[in-house]
C-alpha cells in the first residue's frame, strides 16, 4: 500500500485526496492516514492539508523495498524485487533464489553488504548507507558461452541510465566498470548456473558508489563516487529504476540475435579506452595494444605492434589506461 501511495502522490502535480486514495487501495480513510504517517516517519516529506489531501513535497535518498516498487517503470525487470538492509552479497542471495525457482528478472538490492565481491575473489567495498548493491536473476535461453556479453548488456544500462539521472559524463571499461572523470565508480560481476548445454540462471550484479563521502585510502587513486565528483546526493531509487528501463530495453536487443549487434555502437561511443593504447594484463603475460571497440560478440578488438588484430574476451583479462587506472 505505501508503495501505491508513494507513486500516486509522486504522479501528482498538486494534491492527491485521501478519498481518491483509499478508492484507488479500497482500505479506510485511517488506514491511509496511517500510512501516510509512517511514511513520514521514514523520511518522506508529505504535506498534509485538510479538505485537499496529500502532497509529496520531497522524497530524500530512501531505500526501502516500498519506495523501489513506487519507482519501477518496467515490464519485468526489477518488477520482483527483494530488499534487505544488510546482506552478505546480493549475488549470493540471487543465487540461492535462483535455486528455489526465481522467476526471470527478480532483483536483490541491500543497503549493506558484508561481503560484497568482484572478479576472480576480490572484495567490492560495500559500506552502508551510500551505494547501490543489486543483483538481477535472469532465466536466458542462450548458450551458457555468450552469457558474458550480458555483462556488457548490463554495463551499457548502467552508463545509459547514470548518463541520464546526472547528465556527467559516463563512460565504460572495458569488460566490465563504469568510469567517471577516469576513476571507477560502478563494477558489475555476473555469475551463472548451468545444466549441459543450458543456463539454468545467470545473475548480474552492479555496485555503484553513489553517495559515498570518502572511499578507503586504498581505493581513493582509482575510485570515486557521484558524490565526490559533484557534491551532491542522489537518490538511489530512482538511479535503480533508470538502469532497470534501460537493462529491460538492452536485454530485448540482445536477445533479437543473442549477440550485441544492436548495442554495439552505443556501448562503443561510451568506451574510455576506444581508439587509445592500451595495457593489456592476461594472467602469464602483459602487453600494450592500439583498443579499437568490441566486436558483435562483446570482445575487445586491439591492434598489436606488429599490426595484427584480435578479438580478446573476458575471461582473466585487465585492460588498463597506458598512464594509469582508465
Ligand atoms: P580490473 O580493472 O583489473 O579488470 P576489475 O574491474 O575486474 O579490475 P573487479 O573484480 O570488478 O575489478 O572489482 C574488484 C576490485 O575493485 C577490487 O580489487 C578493488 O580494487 C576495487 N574496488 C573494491 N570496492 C570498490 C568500490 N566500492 N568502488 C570502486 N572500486 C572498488
């Protein structure tokens, strides 16, 4: 019922009365009235007038369940959506709610998380309060080897909907990190299940450093946050339910052939690394290359000295900037 109630005061321009409210929910005048309250509570900021009704004066950076519901403008991604304020990595949870039967397009979100992951082990920062943790079960029938390219599927979403909420500059590296003003602001790690030749689920998670003060020392060089790089709050809501419109659009793109033929152009206009030098760090070896742009299947085409071209993929490989991170 909030949910319903937030999206019906957020799709108002002026008043919503508490008549039309509890017409619309079929519950009491008290019922919506308590509601409201609790609302308020959570931080809303909602004006209330007798004889006219509500109003949402502003909605602040709220993550709950209810307000992620009230923003999903989409036909099934995100449209099933756990919340939780601490978890210990929304890919795990996908995981096992992927083994349960979950259905195509539920998406875990957590506030926290005590555990978050990146490739091959390594940690993701995950702090409370600031960020985005999501992960989106998908149930795609494609050969489990041209599941990576929905990595890059996700990533294009993520950029395209950050691009929009912020109007900064957005970019990607590739495979798999968002990059703004050449330092990392969003990573995203896909895992999946297979059975045979099937995929039985493949999962997307994205982390995105959103209202992030301060990032540990560590990491300070390399990452930042749209906070740092603007100084102002955003609201995570409505970021989540930008990439979910986007995510939904991309992934039918993809699926018209099962390759990234038709976001190949967009993902290659947003690449940090196009048409520069390169590092390229494959687990025995590291050389420099000339990046040109991916392929249909999601690998990153380079020019090495001798003038050769090749298709490298994901799998253990880094690409850096020649003079640093991006
Ligand atoms: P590479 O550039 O080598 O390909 P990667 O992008 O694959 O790295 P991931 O495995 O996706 O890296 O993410 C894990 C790494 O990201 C960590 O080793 C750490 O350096 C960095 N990291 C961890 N937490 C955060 C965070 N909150 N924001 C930005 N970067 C982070």
């Amino acid at each position: 019922m909030k949910a319903q109630i937030l999206k019906m005061l957020r799709e108002s321009e002026g008043f919503v009365s508490g008549q039309q409210l509890c017409e619309v929910l079929r519950v009491s005048r008290t019922a919506v009235w308590k509601a409201v309250n609790q609302l308020k509570e959570e931080g809303y900021q909602i004006e209330a007038v007798r004889n006219r009704g509500y109003h949402m004066v502003d909605s602040p950076d709220i993550l709950t369940r209810e307000e992620l519901i009230s923003m999903m403008d989409t036909d099934w991604a995100g449209q099933k959506i756990y919340y939780f304020d601490e978890i210990d990595s929304t890919n795990t949870c996908a995981k096992q709610l992927g083994e349960q039967g979950a259905s195509h397009g539920t998406l875990i979100v957590a506030e926290e998380q005590s555990a978050g992951r990146g490739r091959r082990g390594r940690t993701w920062e995950s702090p409370a309060g600031s960020s985005i943790y999501m992960s989106i079960l998908l149930r795609p029938e494609i050969p489990p080897v041209n599941a990576p390219m929905l990595t890059l599927a996700m990533g294009l979403s993520a950029a395209e909907g950050l691009q929009e909420y912020t109007s900064l500059d957005i970019q990607i590296k590739w495979p798999n990190d968002i990059i703004l003003n050449r330092k990392k602001l969003a990573g995203i790690l896909t895992e999946m299940s297979t059975e045979m030749d099937c995929i039985n689920y493949v999962i997307i998670g994205t982390g995105i450093n959103v209202n992030m003060k301060q990032l540990p020392a560590e990491l300070a060089k390399k990452a930042t946050s749209l906070r740092l790089e603007t100084g102002r709050i955003m609201r995570r809501s409505e970021i989540i339910a930008l990439i979910m419109k986007k995510f939904e659009k991309n992934y039918q793109l993809f699926m018209e052939n099962g390759d990234l033929r038709r976001l190949q152009e967009e993902y290659n206009n947003l690449l940090i690394t196009r048409e520069k030098e390169v590092r390229i760090i494959e687990s025995q070896e590291e050389y420099d290359a000339y990046a040109l742009g991916i392929n249909e299947k999601g690998e990153l085409l380079v020019r090495e000295s001798d003038g050769t071209t090749k298709a490298i993929s994901s799998g253990e490989i880094s690409v850096r900037g020649i003079y640093g991170y991006a």
